[in-house]
C-alpha cells in the first residue's frame, strides 16, 4: 500500500473511533436521562437501565431489563399507560446529539 493509502485508512480508522467514543458518550448522556425518569419507589428500574453501543451500525440501544417498565409504559387494562421512558429519551435527544458530534469533532 502506498502513503497515500495509508493515510486514508489511517484517517477512516480514526474517524470511526471518533463516531464510536461519540456514540459511547451520547449512550451515557441517554442512561443518566432514563434513570432519572424512573420511578424511585424501589429503585429497581433505575438499575435495570443500560445501553449497547453498535459502532459498525453507528446505533445506540436503550433498554430497560424491568418488565414492568413495559406496563408502566403502555399500561394495562386496570392501569393507564403513564409513558415516564419514552419522554424522557425524547428530551434528550439533543444533548445525546451533541455528546455524539462534540466526541466524534
């Protein structure tokens, strides 16, 4: 491979590490906003927040290993659904963005 070549993919590589210590960033930034939007009766849902970063896909999984946060969510048929997860990731959405391009710059 020539210089030329090298400096490229010297050049993609670290570009893609940038996108990917970004879209770790911008994964911290959505964890701290759906743990604090979680109810705090027992501190359960809080803990059962995380996040899985795919940097080949450039995508930021969210997740919440609590199934009741699915009923909390939606609701049910005796309880109104009380969407507390999916505002909260709504509102962070810029600061996420921000965390991803301030890294990945």
């Amino acid at each position: 491979m020539n210089d030329v070549g090298q400096i490229a993919d010297d050049l993609v590589a670290q570009t893609c590490q940038r996108l990917a210590d970004g879209l770790q960033d911008g994964a911290a930034v959505g964890v701290v906003a759906l743990q604090d939007a979680a109810p705090q009766k027992s501190g359960r849902m809080k803990s059962a927040v995380s996040a899985a970063v795919d940097p080949d896909n450039l995508s930021i999984e969210f997740s919440i290993d609590d199934p009741a946060a699915v009923f909390l969510e939606v609701g049910t048929k005796h309880e109104p659904a009380h969407p507390t997860f999916r505002p909260a990731l709504q509102s962070a959405l810029p600061v996420i963005a921000n965390a991803i391009e301030k890294a990945s710059s």
